[in-house]
C-alpha cells in the first residue's frame, strides 16, 4: 500500500528494465521506477520481477512493459526515460514503444573492465589478486601511465584502468595537480586516477572495422591492425567484425529469418526483414552485427576495391546488416538518419594508380565512383561521413612507399575522431513531393561554377574532391 501511495504522488518518474534467467533457467522480467518524493528524496521501487516465458521479442517486451505500467496506473507521458542494455531486442523495444532510452552504464562498465582482464597489452592475463598495503588482497588491474609518464599498478575494487604501460591518458594537468595534493595515501591516489581513466574509457569512443580481406598478411590487413592498434592506445574500444574470418553469408535470403515469413510466394527481402527486425526474429548473425553498429560511434570499412566497388562479402554484410527499419525508413534517411549521430568510411585500397581515377584518367574520376558507395548507403543511412582513406595501387609501390602509406594512416587515426565529414545536401533542402531540390536552393546556386554534389550536379561541372575531402 506503501508503494501504491508513493505513486500516486508521483509526478514524473524515470524507468529501468532487464531480461534475465534463474538458476534454472526460468525467463523473468524486471521492471522499477525511480523517483523524488515531496520531500525532494530519491526513491526507487521494482514494480515487478515477473516470469516472462513468451518470446523474447521486442514487440513482446514493448507489450510486456506497456502492461506493467498499465497494471500500476502509470501513465507513459510521465516517464522522462528508460535505461536499459545494449541488447538489439532492447533497443527495438524502446523504439516501439516511442519511449527514450538511456544506455545503462553498469554494462559498459562491465565490457570494459572485462576487456581489462582478458590478456589486451599491459594488462595481466588472468586478472589475479595481489596484496596491497594493508594486507588485504585487491585486483591487480594492471599499469596506469601517469601524466609525467611514470608508471604504478593500480589497485581498488570497482575501479579499472584501460591504458596500456607506457601510454598517457591525457588527463588535463588540473587534474593530475588534484590528485598529487589529495589528501590520502598513495593507494587512494591511485583509486583516483583508476577511477576518472575508467570513466574517461567508458565515456570514449566505441569504434567497429568491418574487414573484408581473405589473409592476415595483406596490406589490407597491416592496415586494419594499424587502425586496432592506435585507436585503442588514444582510449577507443575497437572491435573487428573479420568477415571471411567469420565466414560470413553473403546472401540475403529467406534463411535470415527465424519461422515462417509473411508472404513465402512473392517474398520480398525489405520488408520482410524489416518484420523480422521489429519481431526480433532476425538470424543470430545478423543481429549480432547490428549489436556492434548500435554500439558504435564510428564505423570504418576496410578492404581492398572490387570491380569499382567493395568485395561481395563485405556488400552481404552491407544487405543484411543494415536492414530497412534498423538503418533507414521511410521517414529516417540523409542527414535525418537513424545513424545521425554516428560516424562511418571507407578505407581500401586500390589495384590502379591514383592518376588512373582522375578526372582524365582512363578509370574516370575516384569522386564519381565514390558517390554510390558514400551517398548511396553510408549517408542514406544518416551516417556523418568522414573522408575516405585511400591506399593508392600498394601491391606495385616499393616497400618504403607502403611504409610511408601506414605512417600517414596512423598520423591520421590519432585525430580522426575530431574530423569534420564530408557535405551533402541536407533533406529539408528538398520538396516533401518528388524530392525535387527546392527552387530557393536552385537559384541560390544558379550562378555557382559547380554544382552541389556529385549526383546533384545542377548539369554543371562537379565540385572537385567532394566525395575525398570535407569541405568540399
């Protein structure tokens, strides 16, 4: 009655939710609310931690929540938000429901000390515990580089450090200058800086490499390894989704739904995946892709060119992954994307000499070739679309030629994250009817020497370098 009561007075309430599994295996459901009282205090009440045997769909669980909510007389408008994982049923659920979703940090704390513990540069390979000052045992979660670069093993429950030895957080000077003067001893020191590097980790970048290349010793492969190796040492967490590796189905077929599809005669891949999305019916391979995009603030796609195009795999992974509903709609697309907020390029490399995709150039201009593969997939989906990097012909470039190609791509990936995309024309510049460009627009452009893109050229000669460098 207590609860019932609180409820009652509650204005505005936040949300969380989790599936999870007994220890024999039975399905349940939890939900709680949190809110602050009259009294401007906190509380937090599980309204439910209910045996959820149905599948685990996110059409069900937005059902599910629907009616716990229902069930207690709250009212959805009230709810400011909802925290859950990173789960694709999860996420899918949240958007069904209309509700906003806050990314649990409980998670993502969890993948990162995980990855602190499993053996990556610097950190020891079985996690053990060692004694500390006190004599009581803590983790040893590895070596933490100071500012000035010296380096101590960072100990303290609940708190991880990510960097390898050697490496320098970059945490401002205001801050190291805090903790030198902190009162405390040194192991509390340390419990400091573990503490602010293992949020300053958790808060960075996530990045994916969609890798497309059949040998680990290609130069394909030099350069996704370059990529894994400086982005993780400037605090990213980079996960490699190795395509042939994985042995990854190309081909978009029926067999990527679970059960029967809704029209097996005149079946249609967009729309029934789009079904299978919204009904968390998508095959496993699938879904874990899509995992990884969710995660993802950038995503490079790195293999070697193909008939003036990328490898048939990595296009597979390109049909299936970035399904209608999870990557684009109707109403989500261009610069008003569902991938917005994320960024994505291209890095590969080519069998053709540079001078061979000029304008004069036998291949015909790289921009024009870039269209479809920028334009066409990575923006329609809403991505903000860094520069490519291209590796001009390295099979017939001497050695210090591809050396000098991986030393410009490490300095690149040391301020890649800051980079600004590349332009294109933004969705609201384009009639609701036809998707004509806008007549203001138009004629803004009318006495312009180029035309505004590549593919919206305005029948005037193509801006130069627009698909190759921002600003364009």
């Amino acid at each position: 009655m207590q609860v019932v009561n609180e409820l009652e007075n509650m204005e505005f309430y936040a949300s969380t939710t989790d599936l999870w599994s007994s220890r024999t295996t039975e399905p349940y459901m939890s939900l709680m609310v949190h809110f602050v009282n009259a009294n401007f205090e906190l509380r937090s009440r599980c309204l439910q931690t209910a045996y959820f045997p149905t599948d685990h769909t996110g059409e069900n669980i937005a059902i599910g929540l629907k009616e716990c909510l229902a069930n207690w007389g709250l009212k959805e408008e009230a709810q400011t938000c909802i925290t859950t994982d990173n789960a694709t049923i999860m996420v899918k659920a949240m958007e069904l429901n209309q509700w906003t979703r806050l990314q649990f940090f409980g998670h993502r704390l969890h993948l990162a000390i995980a990855v602190c513990l499993g053996a990556g540069p610097g950190y020891p390979a079985d996690g053990g515990r060692k004694p500390v000052g006190d004599g009581a045992t803590e983790p040893n979660l590895g070596t933490l580089a100071t500012a000035g670069g010296g380096k101590h093993t960072v100990t303290g429950s609940g708190s991880v450090a990510l960097f390898p030895a050697g490496s320098k957080p970059g945490l401002a000077p205001e801050l190291m200058a805090w903790f030198s003067g902190h009162p405390g001893s040194r192991r509390q020191e340390q419990r400091y800086e573990s503490f602010f590097v293992s949020i300053f980790i958790v808060a960075a970048n996530k990045v994916l490499i969609v890798y497309a290349h059949q040998s680990s010793g290609s130069f394909n492969a030099a350069v996704k390894d370059a990529a894994v190796e400086v982005l993780s040492a400037h605090g990213c967490t980079v996960e490699v989704s190795d395509l042939y590796a994985m042995s990854f189905k190309a081909t978009a077929t029926a067999q990527d739904i679970k059960g029967e599809v809704k029209n097996a005669e005149n079946f249609s891949y967009l729309e029934e995946a789009k079904l299978a999305w919204e009904q968390g019916k998508l095959s496993d391979d699938i879904t874990r892709e899509q995992s990884k995009v969710t995660e993802a603030d950038l995503i490079i796609f790195q293999f070697p060119m193909y008939w003036f195009s990328v490898p048939a795999i990595l296009k597979g992974w390109i049909d299936r992954v970035l399904t209608n509903g999870f990557a684009f709609s109707q109403q989500k697309r261009y610069s008003q994307g569902v991938f917005k907020d994320k960024k994505a390029m291209l890095s590969f490399t080519t069998g053709s000499l540079e001078s061979m995709f000029s304008p004069t150039g036998i291949n015909g201009d790289m921009n024009v070739t870039l269209w479809p593969l920028q334009n066409g997939i990575l923006h329609y989906c809403g991505f903000q679309v860094l520069a490519p990097q291209i590796f001009w012909a390295p099979s017939s470039a001497e050695v210090e030629a591809r050396k000098a190609m991986l030393e410009g791509w490490r300095t690149r990936l040391k301020g890649l994250l800051e980079e600004k995309p590349l332009s294109f024309i933004p969705l609201d510049c384009f009639e609701e009817t036809g998707f004509q460009l806008k007549p203001a627009i138009h004629k803004e452009h009318a006495s312009k020497e180029f035309g505004l893109t590549v593919g919206i050229h305005l029948n005037k000669p193509l801006p130069p370098h627009s698909q190759m460098k921002a600003g364009c």
